[in-house]
C-alpha cells in the first residue's frame, strides 16, 4: 500500500501535562512525548497559580539527532485560568502571533507536530514565586494510516 501523502490525525490521541514549579527555576519540562508515527498537538493551554505575570518558554528536543527547536515564548497572566471567579481564563498555547512555526489545519486551527523521538518541553524565563506552579497541558490526536 502506498504511503499517505495527506496524513489524517483522527485517531483518539493522548494527554500530557508538564507542571512548572519554583524549585525548577528555568529548566525545562517534559509537556507531552510524541508516540511512535507521531502526534499533533491540536490544544496547549497553559494555566497559573502565580500571583504574578510570567513567561513560558516552549521547545522541542529530539532525541536523533539530538537537537533542540525553540519555538517561542507565551505570556501567561497571573492566575491563569485558575482564578475563582473566572475573569482570567487558561492561555492558548497554540498562539501563532507568539509561535510562527504552528501549522494550520482545513478547519483554520492551529496545531503542532511532533515525530517519534520528539518531545514538547515547557520552561519559565525567570523562577516562579515560591509555592506556585504554571501547568501546560497538551492534548493531541494520533496519525490514522488506514485513511
């Protein structure tokens, strides 16, 4: 059988979550680790408990050969998506004015693609305030072959 030349990600896929903490500092974290034939990530929202603004740092690491992708930065307002009474909501990750190597689906979304040896990493830029967390979360659909 020929190989998909139109690749179509409608199998039901995975989720992962990387959760940023102050006694990290700027090292990274694992958000989501591609499966075997690959993944697209069609969601990343980004929540905080920080009482302050921070930034977050996205790359790819691939394993062979080795190389790390920066993909860019996203603001992420205090209490993102956490705050009682809902005035802030969760940040899109998938932010193509912040990110401009996302992709965009026939729906008009944007996504991102990771192959077999890749994974998602999320980082702060500067340490978070002591005893709170930034979470990026990644949902993704799986490539369909038989399609």
């Amino acid at each position: 059988m020929a190989k998909n030349t139109n690749p179509v990600f409608t199998l039901p896929g995975d989720a992962g979550v990387g959760q940023i903490t102050n006694a990290l500092g700027t090292n990274a974290v694992d958000v989501i680790a591609a499966p075997v034939g690959g993944c697209k990530i069609d969601a990343l929202p980004i929540t905080s408990i920080d009482t302050s603004a921070k930034i977050v740092a996205l790359q790819i690491v691939q394993t062979s050969p080795a190389k790390t992708i920066k993909l860019g930065q996203i603001l992420v307002p205090a209490e993102s998506g956490t705050k009682s009474d809902g005035t802030v909501l969760p940040v899109n990750g998938l932010d193509a004015t912040r990110l401009k190597y996302l992709q965009k689906d026939l729906a008009g979304n944007y996504y991102l693609k990771l192959k077999y040896g890749q994974k998602l990493q999320a980082a702060a830029v500067a340490a978070l305030t002591a005893d709170k967390t930034i979470d990026v979360g990644a949902m993704t659909s799986q490539l369909d072959d038989s399609v």
